[in-house]
C-alpha cells in the first residue's frame, strides 16, 4: 500500500480565507511550469525526501517549508499571480 501525504494550506486575499489540500507532486508540477513559464529559481521548492518522509516530524518541517514556497511566490507575483499559480490556489473560486 502506498501512502502520501497532503497538505493543507490556509490561503488568505483580503477578507476572503480558505484552504486548499495539495500533495507535495502537485507542488513539484506547479513548480516546474513557474520554472518554465516565469524563470523562477528552480531550488525555491524545497527537495523531495524519501526517507521517513512521513515521520511526523519531517511533515511539520516540510509544511512550513512549502508555505514560504508559496509566500515567496506571492511576493514575486505581487500584482497578478501567474494562471497556473492561481489555479493551484483556487482563486478562482473566492475572489472575483
């Protein structure tokens, strides 16, 4: 049986706040069109661990890591966040 794990992040604009639950590929595909399409870094995301990769205390460290991924995103995009970023986000669902 294979085992992942989700993560979930608290997205917050303006006085709209959600969350959304991404596995870490699904942060590895986003990464890899920004990469191509928008020349980000490509050793902003944080690597992908194998060992005891679900140990409680490597998920904790990793969550926080993807979540200054994703800020340091935000702060690169400040005006309009690339499509794909947006998607992964659901901006199109909460902010019109």
């Amino acid at each position: 049986i294979s085992s992942f794990q989700v993560y979930i992040i608290q997205v917050s604009v303006g006085n709209h706040q959600w969350t959304v639950k991404h596995r870490y590929s699904d942060f590895h595909d986003l990464h890899e069109k920004l990469v191509s399409e928008k020349k980000i870094d490509k050793n902003l995301l944080p690597p992908k661990k194998i060992i005891g990769k679900n140990s409680k205390s490597l998920v904790e460290k990793r969550q926080k890591e993807l979540e200054i991924y994703l800020q340091t995103l935000l702060v690169k995009f400040p005006v309009t966040a690339p499509k794909v970023l947006s998607h992964f986000l659901h901006f199109h669902l909460y902010v019109s």
